[in-house]
C-alpha cells in the first residue's frame, strides 16, 4: 500500500501585533458624522470632540458666605476688648453667598460674627484676613479646561457644569447615521 503523504492547511499566521491593531482600526475608521445643538437639548448625547469651558467659574470673585465684605487692613484691631466699628459704603457692604465681591474690598465676615449698631452702622470683635470667605476666579472651572472628552455621554450634571462655564452649544455624533451602508 501506497503511502500519500498529507499536506496540512494553516489559516493562522503570526503577524506583528502592530500591524495587526492598524488593520482592525482601519477596518472600524468610520466617519463621524457631527452636528452642533444646544447644550440644554444634549442629555444622553455623545460629543463628538473634546469640550472646553468658555469661561472660569466663579468669573468673578465671590463671597462664600452670607455677611460682609471688607478691607482686612482695617479689622486687624478688632478685639472682645477693643471692638471695630465700621460704616455700610465707605467701610463694608452687605454680601449673600455667591455675590461678586466689590474691587475695593479683600475679604468677608460671616454675618453670625457681626454686631449691628444701626442701619449704617456694625461692630466686630474679630479680624478678617485677607480672602477669608471669598471664592477666587476659577476655583471650580478655569477657562479653557477641558471638562468632557470626546465620546463622553452626557449625563444631568454634565448639563449643568457645560450650562456653569458657558458653554451653550456642543458638538454631539449625529444619531440615526447608518453605518452599515459603509460596511457593505
């Protein structure tokens, strides 16, 4: 009896792993079809491109607690034994959390901390130092922070930091594209 000799098939080859991932990807390198919607109509929608802040958040300086604002220089005195009185316009004004903070002054006291004389009139006991209670520009969000990258969905909260840093239109994938056409 005559031997034949068999002669296997190889369906497998090895190939770089490099060369491998490069082809899958072409393989997957579908456009992505974009369009540009208000951010108050993106829920559940996925950007398209990384999204950035228009502006920082606080843009201002901002009191961080309901009370008034002052110049810290002259509460520095301020003591249980040597109360500071202060006069509303020229020396304080009132401020709730979240006011912006006028120019002139550096520095806020808890409204629980203030002694009020009369309308134009308060007293403290303790001094302020400087950027106590305020909230500095871009303390949650500097402007130009990147705050979703590409391919993120947005969630509820997303909505509100996007809506926060001004950023009211976003670029989301196009939904209802058919891709399968470019497969065939």
């Amino acid at each position: 009896m005559e031997r034949q000799s068999y002669k296997r098939k190889i369906y497998l080859e090895d190939k770089p792993r490099s060369e491998a991932v490069k082809e899958l990807l072409e393989a997957f390198d579908l456009p992505i079809h974009t369009e540009l919607i208000p951010t108050s109509n993106s829920l559940g929608r996925v950007t398209a491109e990384p999204i950035f802040a228009e502006v920082s958040v606080p843009h201002y300086h901002a009191s961080a607690m309901d009370g008034i604002a002052v110049k810290a220089e002259q509460t520095y005195t301020a003591h249980e034994q040597r109360p500071v009185r202060l006069t509303l316009g020229e020396q304080f004004v009132y401020v709730d959390t979240g006011n912006a903070i006028p120019a002139q002054f550096d520095a806020v006291i808890m409204i629980e901390h203030v002694d009020i004389i009369d309308e134009m009139t308060i007293e403290i006991i303790e001094p302020a130092t400087p950027w106590q209670h305020i909230r500095p520009i871009g303390e949650d969000i500097t402007q130009e922070e990147m705050l979703f990258p590409q391919g993120h969905t947005l969630r509820p909260a997303d909505l509100g930091v996007l809506l926060a840093a001004k950023t009211l239109e976003v670029p989301v994938t196009k939904t209802g594209c058919n891709h399968h056409s470019d497969w065939e």
